[in-house]
C-alpha cells in the first residue's frame, strides 16, 4: 500500500459485489486486464478443499465435480460455501457455493465475485510477481557452479570463531564452579563434560546427562548389551569412566586425574570380592562349556569428588562395581553415583537408618531452586537449632549461641531483651526475628534420619504460620516461635522407623510496648513432638475358602 492510498478520501466498499462475467466450474476462466497486481497463481473457481474422494462424491461438498443431481438430493447445506484466495488483498475474487433444495431435481448455485476487504491494511499493489509463489531453487551444476559460488561470495571451511581474537580475551573467564555448573573435563572436542549416565524418557541409560557440581545425583537404568559386542562397548570398560580429566575450574588447563580407589568384583552368585589390582581391567568374552560369557563389566560407577570454598575441585576418587553376564542377557543393570565432599570437612553422619534416632539432630537444609537438590550445612548440629537459654538470660550476651533441635526432646528455651532508648519498630521486629530464627533457618528437613539431599521426596517442607495479636497497633513485634514436629512409626511392628511427616514453624507477634525509659520483651521458642501414629490393628489371615462346583446331573434323578 502507497502513501497516496492511504491519504485518499474515496470510499471502500465493504460488500459483496457480482462479477460481470459469472461462470460454473470447469468453463475457461477470462483473461484479466492488466493492472498493478499480477494475475493470482490460484484460480477460486477450480479450486476446492472439500473433494477428498477420487473420482467419487463427497457429501455436502457443492464444488466437487463428481457430484450430479442424484447426489445434490441428499444434500442438506454447503459444507464449504465461498473459496478464497488470498485474504491479505484489498480486492479479489470469490468462489460463492449454494444450494438451490427447492427445486426440481435440486442443484447447485455457483457465483464468482470480486470480494472488496474492508480493512485499510490490504495489499492493493504488489509490485514482486515472485512473492505469489513458491520459486524453485537453482541446483548448481558443473556448468553454472562457479557463476554460484561467485554471487554467495564463497565460504572458507576454518572452524575458527567469526567473534574477533581481541573480544574473546576481553570476556572475562570464570574462576571458579558455581551450583549447578556442568563438570568441564579436559579433551577433545573442547567444552566437552563428565557425562553421568541416567535414564531419560525410559529405563534405558542416556549418557548424555553432564554432572553439575555440589548436585548429588544417582541412578539406576538399563543398558542393551550383546555378547559379541561387549568388548567394544565403551560404557561397560572401566577405563570409560577413569579416564576423563576434570578441569580444575572452568576453562582453565589445571587438569584433575580421577584415581581409582576400589574395585569390587561382583560374581554371578552376587557375592562380592574385593580387587587388589589397581590397573585397567578391560571386558574380556570367555567361554565355558556351551554358554559365553563377558566378564569385567561395569555394573556400578561411584564418583567423590572434593571441592574447596572457593569453587574448585580438589581431588576426584572413582569406587566401581565388575561383574560378569551372560549370554542371555539383554539388558544390563547399571547404578551410578557422584558426591561432594567440602575439603577439610568431616562426612555428614546420619540421624538415624533409616528412620530417626531419639536424641539425634534434626537433618535440615535448603533448596536453592526448584527441580534441585537439599543443601546441607557440614555442621549437623547446625542444620536447625533455636535459641539458647543462658543463666544471665539476656538475649545480647546469648546472640548467636544456638542449640541443635533433638529428635523427641520437646524444649522451652527463652530470653529477655531490654530496651533502654528508642529504636524504630520495624528494625527492632527485624533483630527479634533474627534472633528467633538464626542465621540460616532451613527451608526443609528430611523425613528420615538417612534422607539423601538428591532424593527431594523423602524432605518435608517448613510450614511457616504467623500469628498477630488482635490489639490493633502500627506494629507487630514477634516475639515466640513454636516448632511443631509431625512424627509416625513407619514399617514393621516388630521394628518400628521414625519418620517425619510435617513440620510447623509458627511465629506469635504482640504490639510494640508503650515507650518508656526502660522495656523489656521476653522472647521465648519451644520445640514439641507430636506422635501421629495411627493405632496398631491386628491382622488374622483369612480362612482359606472352597470353590468347588457339582456336575450339573449330580443329584439326578432325585431334583
């Protein structure tokens, strides 16, 4: 559309007008006159969407050609009544399909119109005849290659960057791993990961999944094997999983080695032996008698890996699993598994196997984004405490002295804080509130006393409930916190676990006191267990029951 049409005054049309020239279906169509728009490649009259049928009659469709006056008696409507072309035009014509029911036999009504579009933002000139159809692309051939290559300016094969030398240094590189990051291993092709296996939409291993780092993960999934080929295959060969390098920090040539520590081998009887050699054992295809087997196949990959404060790792440790299969196996059973270990740090003992143990802490951590891992703290006595009574029972000379939370203790502890000058409500409410719930109060806490941090289903999620008071005031002071830790018995009776089903963190605030020369506000937390368990019942096995059935003539000839 011009300038000039868009400033003109005249009228559109905005309704259906009849053609000059109203033709049926199948009549040659007359030339156009020449103007501004090339001739439509489509032509509305010859066209219709709603034959589907070869050379037979589809119901209600008035513009199919096989159809005759016997069909047009079963007709009820036009399942297609007007055929278009393209509706982007200012004008263009217009297939109108119709049924004449009335008459005898009953037919068809058939009128090509010009269909005027009423919006101003239509195409009225189109000046590229190409852009109404597909254009066929030019093959080269050895006669016109070289005219091609001549007119795409050509093209170099280097796998060099196209971003300049002087940009890529100016990027500043990452020092350090960050949560989540993939594990950079050293190698070609360059950006390339330390692959752990996982099952993806099936229980088929993928060994596309990278590992990230402090993202504890394992998995068990299933691998398709051959006999024939199980000397070939990467993924049983232990020297698959020892031999990547992780890169210190990302991109950087700093290389980590990944040292075997222990290799188990696991007989066809699941009886387990441990392995003296430290060197590369290779899957080998022995036979004995009639039957082949593979041995020294991988069947379990446990990776540790030791990382320092600043994001970088340290040392990284492999303990694999050998086995041997057979040659009616099909499908392999794999595990694998990666941990992270805190340089300088102790392992994180358990609070229970699996169920909690009383007088144990409670396990407690966060999650940092959705869909990951629980973050734990290395200090189990720290993952959740609450405020620590002293004998002065002043909340300043106690500030960050913080007992653990005891599987089963219930505990009151408290303090008093003394006001002697004026301190604005809301930063006074924000030291109350630190003080209530410490540094770092955890966002979950795991259901047993072994939960895993990547098995996010055995974590209970914090309940948070605040309660104010119902004098009215410009501001509410928290001053007690009562945590409420939901617990069942859970298995056998005979052996009873703990496990956690709900914890409640519920916060009580009281209107700001009078102003005074001195004020003093008692803040107090409590902890209390609460055993949910429902009551034991008694099962008896039923009593086996007879579904026998008499022949059908066996009292005969008495009934």
């Amino acid at each position: 559309m011009t300038k000039e049409d868009l400033n003109s005054t005249d009228a559109i049309p905005a309704t259906l007008r009849p053609s000059g020239s109203p033709r049926t279906p199948g009549t040659p169509k007359a030339p156009e006159l020449p103007g501004p728009r090339p001739t439509p490649v489509t032509d509305v009259a010859a066209l219709c969407v709603c034959d589907l049928l070869p050379a037979q009659c589809d119901v209600n469709c008035c513009c199919d050609p096989d159809c005759g006056p016997t069909d047009f008696s079963v007709f009820s409507a036009c399942s297609v009544p007007v055929v278009t072309g393209d509706r982007h035009f200012c004008s263009q014509k217009a297939a109108i399909y119709s049924m004449n029911l009335t008459a005898d036999p009953p037919h068809r009504v058939f009128k090509l119109i010009d269909q005027i579009n009423p919006s101003i933002f239509c195409i009225r000139i189109s000046n590229y005849k190409p852009a109404l159809s597909f254009a066929n692309p030019e093959v080269p051939n050895e006669d016109y290659f070289d005219r091609l290559m001549q007119a795409s300016g050509g093209f170099t094969l280097s796998a060099e960057s196209d971003v300049p030398s002087a940009a890529i240094s100016d990027t500043p590189q990452p020092t350090k791993y960050k949560y989540g990051d993939p594990l950079q291993t050293a190698g070609t092709p360059s950006g390339s990961f330390l692959r752990l296996p996982s099952p993806l939409s099936s229980s088929l291993c993928t060994d596309e999944n990278p590992a990230a780092f402090l993202v504890s993960q394992a998995f068990q999934c299933s691998r398709r094997v051959d006999i024939e080929e199980c000397e070939g295959m990467g993924a049983l060969s232990m020297a698959h999983y020892s031999s990547p390098a992780i890169l210190r920090v990302p991109n950087s040539t700093t290389q980590v080695s990944i040292k075997v520590q222990s290799v188990m081998y696991r007989s066809l009887n699941h009886t387990l032996t441990g392995l003296e050699s430290r060197g590369i054992l290779r899957p080998s295809l022995v036979s004995i008698g009639q039957d082949r087997l593979c041995s020294n196949v991988v069947l379990e990959v446990k990776y540790s890996l030791l990382y320092t404060a600043t994001g970088q790792i340290q040392e990284a440790s492999l303990s694999l699993v050998l086995g041997t299969f057979s040659s009616t196996v099909t499908l392999l059973q794999q595990k694998f598994e990666i941990h992270f270990i805190q340089h300088g740090t102790k392992p994180v003992p358990c609070s229970g196997n699996p169920g909690y143990r009383v007088g144990l802490p409670l396990a407690a951590g966060f999650q940092p984004q959705k869909g990951s891992g629980i973050i734990q703290t290395t200090n189990r006595q720290g993952q959740f405490t609450i405020l620590r009574s002293t004998g002065e029972q002043d909340c300043l000379a106690s500030k960050g002295l913080r007992d653990p939370v005891l599987f089963g203790y219930n505990v009151q502890s408290g303090c008093q804080l003394r006001l002697t000058g004026t301190i604005p409500c809301g930063l006074l409410a924000q030291k109350i509130q630190g003080l209530l719930r410490g540094q770092a109060f955890p966002d979950y806490v795991a259901a047993f006393g072994n939960s895993q941090a990547q098995d996010v289903q055995d974590w209970v999620p914090v309940r948070y409930v605040t309660h104010s008071s119902n004098m009215k005031g410009p501001c509410q002071l928290p001053v007690a916190l009562g945590i409420e830790v939901k617990w069942t018995k859970y298995g056998s009776l005979l052996n009873p676990q703990a496990r956690i089903v709900n914890v409640t963190a519920q916060i009580f605030s009281i209107p700001e006191p009078l102003p005074g020369p001195e004020r003093t506000i008692v803040i107090s937390t409590t902890v209390t267990f609460v055993d949910v368990s429902a009551p034991a019942e008694a099962g008896f096995r039923a009593p086996p029951t007879i579904n026998a059935r008499l022949p059908f003539s066996f009292f005969f000839p008495f009934v």
